[in-house]
C-alpha cells in the first residue's frame, strides 16, 4: 500500500519522485524499487527522516513495535504521521513516537487504481490545512471519508478496508457454480465479473436501493426469486453481518499489540 501511495501521488502530479523517501528493509524489494523510480530508496532509518513534512506509516500491525524503535529518535515533533495500519490506535503511536499530529487511516486495495475506499481521523493536534493537504493526498487514491471517532476507523476496516475479499469470495463461489452449471473457466469468469461490473454501476447511475433494485430482478415466482429465497433460508445475510462482526472484532484486538 505504501507503493500504491508513491505510485498515486507521482501519477496525480502531487509531488515529483525528488519529494519522496521510502524507506525499506527488505534489500530484494529496495532494489525492486530503485528500478521502478518512485523516489529515493533508503534501508536504514537516519537523519533525513526529519526533513519530512509527512511521514506515511505502512508496515504490517504484528510489526509496530520494530517500527516504532526504529524511528523514534529521527522523529520531528512538527510533522504529520499518517498510520495506516490496521488497528493500531493514533494514542499508542503518539505516545511511542513521541509525536502529537497523527492522522490514521483505513484504506483498502482498489486504491491500487484508484478506485479505492479510504476512511481516516486524526489527533486534536492536526490543523485544519494539514488534514486537508492529507485528504487530497487521499483522494489521488480513490473516494475518502473523513469520521469524528476513532473507533469507526476498526468499523471501516472490517468493511470496507476487508471488503474487497468479501466481493471476490462472491464472485469465486459464482465462478465455480457456473462450471459446474457447463460453463468452461473463462465463460464462468467473465459472466461472474461483468455481472458485478454492471450491477454496481448501475447502482451508481440511478437513485435507486439494494431492495429496490433486488425487487426489480426478482419475478414474482421466478429464478431470481427462488435464489434468494433459499438464501433467506440459509440465512446468508446473517453469516455475513457475523463475519464483518469477526472482522471488527480482530481490528479491535490489534490495537491491544502496543500500548
């Protein structure tokens, strides 16, 4: 996600790859990246660390503790910190870092193409022109939301930050029902993916719900009507609500990795 952010901002125009440091451990995929020019590559932590206006945070959550005591003595106590790692509350990074103006952030992967869902708060310390400047960084990703409470960042996670596997699961149990229905593997991909291309675009063109456009489909007595019977009877909707509950639940039990 990180490279997603590097890639986002030099294609938007945003800033040019002499503004942007990025730092990685991994000398196979700092090599990677000095290859595909997206600024400059650092292995280490150092000095220019606080030559930074921003400092974007994108490690894996099980890593923050590393993170954390690596950085800290290169930090600038006037710089934003924008976290997007799952779980991980904006007071223990403050509080490890040493900092005060932390902004976190869920995003998700479709921001890849910029298509992606980001929802973020931030510290009482971040001025309204520096949240602003972050939201448009943002927004060179995809659509952004910006929430009051920080607990509704967990809630984006387990929504829209985990949702894409939800859409995929969807798609691939549609994909193998279509083989077996006859359909060769390519057939079965196409008529699933253009099956979702097609309905959320049609539900972003008209002011119309999920039910209305649900009652629309569905015949009285017909096929549609049958599927989703047996999926009422199955009570899928709520195996759903349950696994984005699970989901929550695991965004909540990160935050307890560092406190």
């Amino acid at each position: 996600m990180g490279k997603t952010y590097a890639k986002s901002f030099i294609h938007a125009s945003i800033c040019t790859q002499d503004q942007l440091i990025i730092l990685e451990k991994s000398e196979e995929k700092a090599a990677s990246l000095r290859e595909q020019d997206l600024g400059t590559i650092e292995g280490t932590p150092g000095p220019y660390i606080k030559e930074a206006d921003l400092i974007i945070l994108a490690v894996k959550p099980q890593d923050v503790n590393k993170l954390f005591d690596s950085l800290k003595p290169h930090v600038g106590t006037q710089q934003v910190y924008l976290s997007i790692m799952a779980g991980i509350p904006i007071k223990a990074i403050a509080k490890n870092m040493g900092v005060s103006k932390v902004i976190r952030a869920m995003p998700n992967l479709p921001a890849q193409i910029g298509k992606g869902m980001t929802v973020f708060t931030s510290s009482d310390a971040v001025t309204r022109i520096e949240l602003v400047m972050v939201q448009n960084l943002l927004n060179a990703t995809g659509k952004t939301i910006y929430v009051e409470f920080e607990d509704q960042i967990d809630a984006a996670t387990a929504i829209s930050g985990s949702g894409p596997a939800y859409v995929f699961y969807f798609m691939q149990t549609m994909i193998e029902s279509a083989k077996k229905l006859g359909f060769n593997k390519s057939q079965a991909e196409i008529m699933s993916i253009q099956t979702f291309a097609g309905a959320v675009d049609l539900f972003n063109k008209y002011n119309f719900s999920c039910e209305e456009w649900i009652q629309m489909v569905a015949s009285r007595g017909g096929t549609t009507e049958a599927a989703l019977n047996s999926f009422n009877k199955g009570e899928v909707n709520l195996d759903i609500d349950e696994g984005i509950k699970a989901a929550y639940n695991r965004a909540s039990e990160l935050s307890k990795l560092v406190q």
